[in-house]
C-alpha cells in the first residue's frame, strides 16, 4: 500500500534524514541545558555543601526540590527566569527545523543536506508559522463542537457508578482528542508538505484547506501516520519516564540513565522526521499520479524540482 | 401436668422469639460510659434523596452538675443555604470538591419531646449559634448528676449532594452526621457544641446505638454496627443494626456496590466497591489487614468484630477520606497509577481513627492534634513499615519516590510559625494550616519524640497514653502528663513549646575552621624564665609537645599534618531539642557528639585530623528541622545531588521542548 511504502520511506531517512534528527535532538537538548544552567548552578551553590543531600536513593530528591522551594523561592525563581526566553526561541528554531526538514524530505536524495535544510528553512519557516496558527484557529473551533455535546454528555450521566458510563466518558474524550490530534496533525502536516511541494504559489489559507482536504480524502493513510508516530513517541517516552528515569541518583546508574535518557530523545527526534518524511512522500505520490497525463493527452513539461517517476497505482488505493 | 409442659415449651419458644427480636450483646462488660444512647428508624427516599427518621435518645448526665438544657448538633443544616458556617468559611469548597448550589441540605427536627413520668412534653426549639446547625432545647425537668433524661425526636433530612463527607452522588448515598445529636455535657460549663466548621470534625459521648434503616430492596448497605436483623417489606427492606461504645453512627446505601468479605484475627472486613474500582478491592483489603496487625501490636487490638470500607463513586471522592466508628471511607481511583499509594494511605490512615477518635474520642473541634496528628503519626508508620520510609507514598511514578514523612514534612516547612498545634479548628488562619498543625507538625513533633526516646521506648509510651484514654475524651494535658508518666520524665518542656507554640527547630551548622596546628611564636612562658623562640631553637629536640616543635611539624606535614578544628553548630529555632553532630575526620575516623540543644550555640573544639564533613541529626531524628539543608558542612562535596536533580528536572524541560516540537 502506497502510506505504508511512505512509511517504510520515512524510516530509511538516510543522511539528510539523520541530520534533521541530530538537529532536532540538539535543539531540545541545548535549549534544555540553557535553561536550567541558572537553576544548576543554584543547586551546586545550596547542595554541594550539604551532607543532607548526599546519597540520593534512586528516585529520591522529591523532598529535597521540595524544601528547596520552600525554603529558596528565589532559587527557583532566579532558576527558572531563562524559561519564557528559551520557549520564545523554541518555538521559532522548532518552526525553522520543521520546516528544513520537510525540504530535505522534499528534495528526497540530497546532495548538499546541510544547504538544502538552511535553505528550505529561510524559505519556508514564516509560512510554516502562518499554518501553524491558522491550523490552530481551525481546528480549536471545531473541536468546540464535539467537546460541547461531550460535555453535556458527562452532565446527563454524573453521578453513573457503572464503569459503562464511566469508561465510556473517557473512551468519548478520548475518541474526540484522538480524532483531533488526527486531524489537526494530518492537516498541518499535509498542508506543510503541500507548501514545500508546490511552492508559494498559493495562499496560506488556500495552502492549508487543501492540505487538510487532503488528509480528509486519504483520512485513513493520514491517520495512520500520524498514529503510528504518536504510538512510537509515546512509546519512547513511557520507556524514558517510567523505566529509565528511576535509575537517577547519585549512585552510578545515574550516568547510565541519563546517556539511556538521551537515547530515547534521539528516538523520538528520528521519529519524527520519519513522520515528516513520510507525509511529504506520501502526498508527492498522489500528486505525481494527478499529475500523470490522460490517455491520448499529450503529457505536461515536468515541474521544476524534477518529481519522481510516478509509481504504479494499487488495487487498493482509490484516487477521489 | 400436661399443661405445664405445654405452657413450658409455649415460654421457651416466646422467649427464643423475643431474644431473636432483640439486638445482641457485642461486649459483656461495657467499655465506655454509654451516656448517649440512641435508637433510631429511618426510612431512605433515594430518588428524593431524602429521610425521614425518629429517634429515641436515653442520655445519662455523667457530670457533677444537673443539666437544665440539651444541646443537639444539626449538622446537615450547614448545607442548608449560603449563611450557614461552615459554607461562608469554606465558600462552597472542601478539600478539593466544590459545592453544586443546585443541590441544598438541611435537617429540620419536626418535634422534639422530652419524656417525664412516661409523658412527652414537647421542647422549644431555639438556635443560640451563628447558623442552624446547633439547636437548644431547656428541658421540661432538670436532669440531676446520675440522672438520666429521654428524648423522642423525629426529624426530616436532606441530603444535598456529596462534596463535603455526606451526601448523594446518583444512586450513592453516604450518612455521616445525619441524625440530631447531642453534644457533650461538661458539667459547670455548659455543653459542648459547636457549629459546623469547615476544619472542624466531630465530638459526641459513647453509647449504644440501635438504628433500622429501610431502603429499596436493591440497596446494599453498609454501617456502623451488626446487621443482626433484615426484613422484608415489599419494594423495600429494613435493616437493624445493633453497635455498642461508639460514639456516633454512620451508613451509606448503593445498589452499585460489589461486596467483598474476608475475616482476618477475628474482625469481618467488609469492602463495599465500586464496580469500577473493583480491581482494588485487594487494596484496601490488604490495607485493612495491615492495620489490624500493626494497630493491634502497637496499641490493643481491635475490640469490634467488623470493619467496613466505603469506596464512593467518582465525583463523589468528596464522601472520601472519612472516618466513622467502625465504617470508613476510602478513596480509589482508576486514573491515580498505582505507583501513588493513596489508596493504601487513606485507607490506613481512616482505619487508624478507630483509635484515635473512635476509642480515643478527643474534641475534634478544639484539638483535632489529638486524632488528626496522632493518627497521621501512626499511618506513617504503618506505611513507612509496609512499603519502605522513602518510598511508602510515591513509589516509582515517572521515576519519582517519596516516604510519607517527607510528604508531611513539605507540608509543615512552608508554614511552620502561623499557628499553634493546639487551636480550635476554626481559629486557623486558612484550611492549609490547619491541615498543617493538625495532622503534619504532630506527625513531625512524634517522630522527634521517637528519636529521642527510641522506637521501643516511644510504642511503651504511645500504649500507655491509649490504654489510659480509650473510651474517654483525652486532651492535650492528659496526653503530657500520662506520656511523662510512662517515659519516666517530664516531657512537657520539651513538648509544650512544639504544641502551644509556634516556635521551630532549626539548626546549622555556623562554622567550621581547620587549621593546620602553628608552631609556638614569642616567648615561651612554660619553661623558667620567659624564653624567645626563635629559628635556632626549632631543632631543639626538648620542645616536644603540642606547637613546640618545628622539626617535628616538619615531619609530620610530610607524614600526617594535624589540625586545630573549631564546629560551632548553632540553633536558630526557638525550640529547644537535643541533637547529635557527627563530625568525621580527613583520616576516616569520625566523633559523634551530643547537645542539649540549651543555648544559641555549642562549639566543639579538635585536635588531630582535619575535620571533613559535620552533620547535625545525621540520623534524621529531628524531622521537625524545618531547614535540612543547612545541617551539614563537607570540605568538598562531589556535586552529585545537584547534577542528578538538574539532570532529572533537564529531562522534564526536555521532554515538554520535545513534545512541542511535535505538534509544529
């Protein structure tokens, strides 16, 4: 099937792939480091002093954060004084790295990856953010809708001991919120790849109706990468919270854990271009088969950017 | 003859019926004074959520003054509109629940009579107190000390929906404080009986209780005492229940609950679950197990023959967390991971109010410490014992771990100095301190106590204070002077401040100088006439002593250098506590030492190795130290705790900065 051979292109991100993750990683990573480096040095100056903290048992230190914000509210207020600065950048280096990494995907077989990032950020890093906001508009009123009708829902049956109703609330919530990270995702992400694929040839608005028009037409592809990648990020972090985390003391699993830590935000970083990559070549796919000339039509010049030789359409994907 | 015979088997079987229609004896000798004794009908309108009962209250005055008045506690009526008491204090929320203003309660007595020579003279009702939860009636005939009176009283409640201990959620309906209700008699002052307050709990006399409740058919219920009589009447059924030497009486009554039973040393457990929570039926089960078990050694063991658990629905956890005679409710939750030990907690921690409330009957009102504090003291043992002391409340979630004593601490250092442990309930500055000095400064003050007195001597003692008080209304005073009584000394001077006061503990170490011991200088005044030392007489081999000698400094800095040390660890609480101090030595050797704690600073002064690290409380005895951090001093410290915290909070912001990176 066409998703699944997306996915499986996704996956093999070869070297401009493996860049976009290195980056990815480093970005959180370095942005991390920056902005706890004041709370770090608050605690060497309150703890390296104080027997009191010494021999922390693995997931130990509650207390200790504890009366440290107690007793030092100007520790963590000096501490923590780098966070809005560090999401500000966040948030603009994340839009940057998104957006070089759909032109890496887009470009398919780099030549120059470091060139075809920088540049596919410096081309497509505002637009990115334009579809980003417009996306967030959209879909947080329509989910307006469904979360109303669930909320009057939960009123009708409060008070329900059976875990029917009980759990069928959750499974509700949850169903609405999976539905709507599904679409908000599959719009923004097809959307974004359409504006990669095709250039700025269309407005931002235009850009993102038919990417999400796209992934309401190929609703059960789109969901499935987005879940699939969800699934996996989810995945990585249950494994990074709740299996590796423990391990954090003084003692000498510490390092162990921390450098096991990492590994899992590098997973989730692959995982994630990988989604990238897949969305940007499974809509290419499709758009090279539209592209494909009528029978007796004489065919069209090929688009600049030199589309792939357009793969065989399967018995079991439908073009609507 | 034949008819004697007959008339024999016609009294037998007369008097096995009537036995059958009478509640049995649980305790043969009585335990408690059983000076408020009620019996009461109820009938349930669950669609309505509304009861109508009547009761007959036999009160005995057991105080050396006649009583010319009854008080009644109407504490449903603090639900009643937005005047009430405990709605202003609270302004509709408790704990974390907030109140639906939709759904009213109140409990209005429609008579009220008092019985004098077989007749029902009917009592005025009047309400002295801020709002209607306290009601007064000035008695047809004084009651003399000895004397006892009888009241009929049939009432009507309401109930409004759960948000605050009792109430309704659907079909779930929790009884607590349901009934009028005296309060306590004291003699030259008067009754006992305050408003409903939002800290405030309860405080009531002992005495039988005999309560049929009728409710539908489907119900299940669960309450205070032995079910010793079910019937059948039509769509519904009446249940009697029969408990003795408690001092109040509580049910609930869901047609949702599934029913677990197991018997462990003799007491029945009876869990009453949600379907939902079903799978935690172990939970609590074990938790109950564990309590008789610890409770049982430590204190006495559990007098009544059952114990029931009460899970309440979700959005009604506000019912949660409560404790009765013999009923408690729990709290489990589907969403709460296991790796949070709440449920095993708050069931421990109610199970333990049977003590210290339901045998220790203390005024809540005035001195919650007595209950709340104690208690909370024990729950930390029991779970602290159970699960391990650094992990007994979070146990691994998202790779955090936490003992209960931590928790309680963290709760008490933010606030330690507002307000005194002994304090009327309703005279706290905010509910979070007095959750704060009722149940985790007590828990903290105890533990101090333990370590100074040891763990042995501490359960001699807290067995002692028990064995003494059960069945009586203990107060602070009584608690010092029979724990002094049992520890063998006054504890008072050290107590008094942590529970009248508003003083803390914290200690620090102030200074600590090492130097490298120096050679004399000057004149040395020790050997005849003052000599001058100079660089000649550093060779001189009679100078051997402590600075004397500078060739021999100069070989022991090639070999082992020795120090003057100077630790000054100094106390800037108020609370006067002994302590320890470790003091290691750079050649691994290490002092401990002792202070009173007297004065506003100790000094401890050595020679020989240099000192290396210094810890006050190095065996964490003193967790009433509202600054941990400031106890100790090392020469170089290897910067570990902070890397690993920083490292662990790193991976937070990273986890976040990732996450978002995902959804651009």
């Amino acid at each position: 099937m066409r998703w699944m051979k997306a996915i499986k292109k996704g996956f093999l991100c070869g070297r401009g792939g493996a860049l976009s993750a290195a980056l990815f990683y480093l970005e959180a990573f370095l942005l991390s480091s920056m902005a706890l480096a004041p709370l770090g040095a608050g605690f060497h100056r309150v703890l390296d002093g104080s027997p009191a903290a010494m021999g922390l048992a693995a997931g130990g230190g509650g207390d200790l954060l504890g009366e440290l914000a107690v007793n030092q509210p100007g520790l963590w207020a000096a501490g923590f004084g780098l966070i809005p600065w560090v999401v500000l950048l966040h948030l603009v280096l994340a839009l940057a790295l998104t957006a070089g990494t759909y032109a890496l995907a887009a470009s398919e077989e780099p030549r120059r990856p470091w060139g075809d990032f920088w540049s596919g950020a410096r081309r497509l890093t505002v637009p990115f953010a334009g579809l980003f906001a417009l996306n967030l508009l959209g879909w947080g009123v329509v989910a307006a809708a469904p979360a109303l009708a669930l909320m009057g829902v939960a009123k009708a049956v409060e008070g329900s001991t059976s875990p029917a109703a009980v759990w069928g609330m959750v499974a509700g919530w949850g169903t609405v919120l999976l539905i709507m990270v599904t679409l908000f995702k599959g719009s923004l992400g097809f959307g974004q790849a359409r504006r990669t694929l095709e250039g700025k040839g269309e407005g931002l608005g235009r850009n993102l109706l038919k990417g999400t028009a796209f992934s309401l037409r190929h609703v059960m592809p789109a969901a499935g990468i987005t879940l699939l990648f969800g699934a996996g990020r989810l995945l990585a972090f249950w494994g990074l919270y709740w299996v590796l985390a423990p391990g954090f003391a003084t003692g000498g699993r510490a390092l162990v854990s921390m450098l096991l830590q990492q590994g899992a935000f590098l997973a989730a970083a692959y995982l994630r271009v990988a989604e990238i990559r897949a969305q940007v070549f499974y809509m290419r796919s499709w758009e090279e088969l539209a592209q494909r000339p009528a029978a007796g039509s004489p065919a069209p010049a090929p688009a600049p950017g030199a589309l792939q030789p357009a793969p065989t359409l399967e018995s079991s994907d439908t073009l609507l | 003859m034949r008819t004697r015979f007959l008339a024999t088997i016609l009294g037998a079987a007369l008097a096995t019926a009537a036995a059958a229609q009478s509640p049995p004896v649980l305790f043969q000798t009585p335990m408690s004074p059983r000076n408020a004794n009620y019996t009461i009908e109820a009938s349930l309108d669950p669609v309505k959520h509304a009861l109508k009962g009547e009761e007959r209250i036999r009160w005995r005055n057991i105080q050396q003054s006649p009583a010319t008045d009854a008080w009644f506690h109407l504490y449903f009526n603090a639900f009643a509109n937005n005047q009430s008491v405990f709605m202003k204090e609270s302004g509709g929320q408790h704990r974390q629940f907030q109140f639906d203003d939709k759904s009213w309660g109140y409990c209005r007595v429609t008579a009220i009579a008092q019985i004098v020579e077989g007749k029902a003279v009917p009592l005025k009702q009047m309400f002295p107190r801020e709002d209607r939860t306290v009601m007064r009636v000035e008695l047809a005939a004084p009651v003399p000390p000895g004397g006892e009176a009888q009241f009929v009283v049939t009432f009507e409640d309401q109930l409004p929906k759960v948000f605050a201990r009792a109430g309704y959620l659907g079909a779930f309906h929790m009884m607590g404080q349901w009934f009028p209700k005296l309060g306590v008699f004291k003699g030259g002052g008067g009754w006992n009986c305050h408003e409903y307050h939002l800290n405030s709990e309860f405080f009531s006399d002992f005495g039988v209780y005999d309560v049929a409740v009728t409710v539908p058919k489907a119900y299940v219920v669960g309450a205070t005492g032995v079910l010793w009589k079910e019937a059948d009447t039509g769509d519904t059924k009446t249940l009697s229940f029969h408990a003795e030497d408690v001092h109040d009486f509580a049910w609930t009554a869901s047609p949702d609950f599934v029913v677990a039973e197991e018997t462990w040393n003799k007491v029945k457990i009876r869990v009453l679950m949600q379907p939902i929570n079903r799978g935690d039926i172990p939970r609590y089960m074990a938790s109950v197990k564990r309590s008789l078990d610890d409770f049982g050694r430590w204190l006495w063991p559990y007098p009544y023959s059952q114990i029931t658990v009460v899970d309440p629905p979700l959005g009604g956890e506000g019912a949660g967390g409560m404790e009765y005679p013999a009923l408690i409710t729990a709290d489990a939750n589907p969403f709460i991971p296991r790796s949070i030990l709440f449920s095993e907690m708050v069931t421990v921690h109610e199970f333990g109010h049977q003590y210290w409330y339901g045998m220790s009957a203390n005024n809540e009102f005035e001195e919650a410490w007595l209950d709340e504090g104690i208690n909370s003291y024990y729950e930390s043992r029991v779970m602290d014992e159970w699960f391990g002391p650094g992990r007994s409340i979070v146990d691994g979630f998202a790779g955090w771990r936490m003992g209960d004593v931590a928790m309680q601490r963290l709760s008490y250092i933010g606030i330690p100095g507002l307000d005194p442990i002994v304090l009327p309930s309703w005279n706290y500055v905010s509910n979070g301190v007095y959750n704060a000095m009722s149940y985790a400064k007590p828990v903290l003050v105890l533990k101090t106590l333990e370590g100074i007195l040891g763990k042995a001597k501490m359960d001699e003692v807290m067995k002692a204070f028990f064995m003494k008080v059960k069945f009586t209304h203990p107060t602070t005073e009584d608690f010092l002077r029979i724990t002094s009584e049992a520890a063998g000394r006054d504890l008072g001077p050290l107590l008094r401040p942590m529970l009248y006061g508003t003083g803390t503990v914290d200690f620090k170490v102030a200074r600590v100088a090492s130097l490298p011991e120096e050679a004399l200088k000057g004149y040395d005044m020790n050997a005849g006439p003052p000599k001058r030392i100079g660089k000649a007489d550093a060779a001189d081999p009679s100078r051997v002593g402590k600075g004397k000698d500078k060739a021999k400094e100069g070989n022991r800095t090639k070999e082992k250098r020795l120090y003057d040390s100077v630790v000054v660890i100094q106390r800037k609480g108020e609370l006067v506590v002994p302590v320890e101090v470790l003091v290691a030595f750079e050649d691994g050797t290490s002092k401990r030492e002792t202070w009173d704690g007297q004065g506003r600073y100790t000094t401890f002064r050595y020679h020989g190795a240099q000192v290396v690290k210094v810890v006050v409380d190095p065996d964490g005895k003193v967790p009433l130290d509202i600054r941990r951090l400031n106890n100790g001093w090392v020469k170089e410290g290897d910067g570990l705790p902070a890397r690993a915290l920083k490292a662990r909070l790193r991976t937070g912001v990273q986890g976040l900065l990732v996450l978002f990176l995902n959804w651009m």
